[in-house]
C-alpha cells in the first residue's frame, strides 16, 4: 500500500502534465463546437470557470491514485477467491473480443452503481454535486464529488475483475484503463453544449439529447443512467428519449433521490 502511494506520487508531474495537454486537447475540440452548434448560448462567469477546472484537475488525479490502490489490492483477493479455470478462460480472450464484453460488463456495473446514487441517500449527497451545474458544456463532466466516481467506477470495475477480465498483470490492468477512458472521453462528449441528435442510433449509443435529460431541473427525473449504452436505461425501465430537450438543468424539486 505504501509502494503504491509513492509510485503515485512519483508520478504526479506527469499526470498533471498528462491533464493539461487532455485539456488543450478537449478545449480545442469541443470550445469552437459549442460555439457553432450551440444548444443555449450562455456565458459562463470566471469563479464558475474556476470551480470546473479544480474539479477537473481533482478528479484527474484523486480518484485514479485511490483506485489504483484498491483495484490493486481487489486483484490479489480475486486471485485467491475466483476459480483459476474462469480467470484463465475469460483472461486468455483475444483483446477484440475481452474489450467490447468488458465494456458490456462495466456498462452494466456503471449503470447500476450510478442509479444507486440517486437512490441511497448518503450516495445522492456525493452525487448531488454532479447535478448543481445549471449550464451543461463538456467540462460538466468531472464537475463530481471525488468520492461519487471512485464508487461509480468501483461498480463497473469489480465484476471485470471478479471475471477474470482484469487483474493484476499488464493485459489484465489494461482493460480496465480502456474501459475508463473510452467513458471518461464519451462522457465529455454527452454533458456538452452541443445541439446534435444521432435520429434512431440514439438508442444504441448516448448523446447530449439522451443525456441532458438525465440532468433536468424539471422532470421526469431519475432517467438515462446509462454512460454510453442506452440499452441498459430500456433493459431496466429507466430509458427517457423525446425528441425535445429539457427546459433548464440542476437539482430542481422535488428532492431527486425519492422522485420519478
């Protein structure tokens, strides 16, 4: 534990380097998007500004050195528990086929452990964090409570692996960092403040439209959980897809952990 706490610290200059050219390159994409294909135009003051980038560069590096650890310590616990046949079998899968099925796993696990936070008041309390924003642009997306994502990750990365898709060696621990990083850059993509709609693929893959609906101030609240396979959202009866777009975003009222 302690090695791991040191081995992140040692890299902390570079994970910092790593966040600012991620968001040179995020700014570069989406900054001239969300001016031509604006869904509301609004200027955001400097403290709001302010406030995204500290969570930004928080959550770039908070979470990641706590799962590090506890994934780490999770690897070992599941090689003494699972059957070594299992862990083999699912292990030895080509990368073409072990990425999408760990993406369909996690999405399940994220899917899950995100509804959770709406339903479980102390969880809502972290999460309430990521629905204050009442502008969405792509830097919503790590405007979270450090401890929402560390337990919404927790969700998706534990059944990688319980199965054996993940684990310990070198291809084992780069499932799991594809998987985060294919939602963390999807989910720049669905908070931002850009008017796109994808017609029917929009069942098959999240978009601001389904998104932004998961952020309404106004109702039906507790809806599109899901963070990038809206088939989750219809497999569980939480799917809300009209061809509008909500009215205004925040908390709003009723309080959200008890209503539909």
């Amino acid at each position: 534990m302690i090695q791991s706490v040191l081995a992140h610290l040692s890299r902390l200059p570079l994970d910092i380097a790593r966040l600012a050219l991620w968001l040179v390159l995020l700014s570069a994409l989406f900054v001239p998007l969300e001016r031509w294909l604006a869904l509301r135009r609004a200027k955001l003051p400097g403290r709001v500004l302010a406030m995204d980038l500290g969570w930004y560069l928080l959550n770039g590096l908070l979470p990641a050195a706590i799962l590090g650890m506890l994934m780490s310590l999770v690897a070992v616990v599941t090689q003494a528990v699972v059957p070594s046949a299992l862990a083999a079998t699912l292990g030895a899968l080509p990368m073409v086929v072990k990425l999408p099925l760990s993406v369909l796993i996690a999405e399940a696990g994220f899917y899950w452990g995100h509804r959770l936070s709406h339903q479980i008041p102390w969880l809502w309390r972290l999460h309430a964090v990521h629905h204050q924003p009442e502008h969405l642009y792509f830097l919503v997306n790590t405007h979270a409570h450090p401890g929402d994502i560390i337990v919404t990750r927790m969700f998706g990365l534990l059944p990688l692996y319980i199965l054996g898709l993940a684990g310990a060696s070198l291809s084992g621990a780069a499932t799991p960092a594809l998987v985060i990083v294919i939602g963390t850059v999807w989910g720049f993509f669905i908070h931002s403040n850009l008017r796109v709609r994808l017609g029917p693929l929009e069942w098959l893959i999240a978009t601001p439209g389904f998104h932004h609906w998961h952020h309404t101030s106004a109702g039906p609240y507790n809806r599109n959980f899901a963070p990038t396979l809206p088939l989750m959202d219809k497999l569980f009866g939480t799917l809300h897809l009209p061809p509008t777009w909500p009215a205004g975003y925040g908390l709003g009222e009723p309080p959200r952990p008890d209503s539909d």
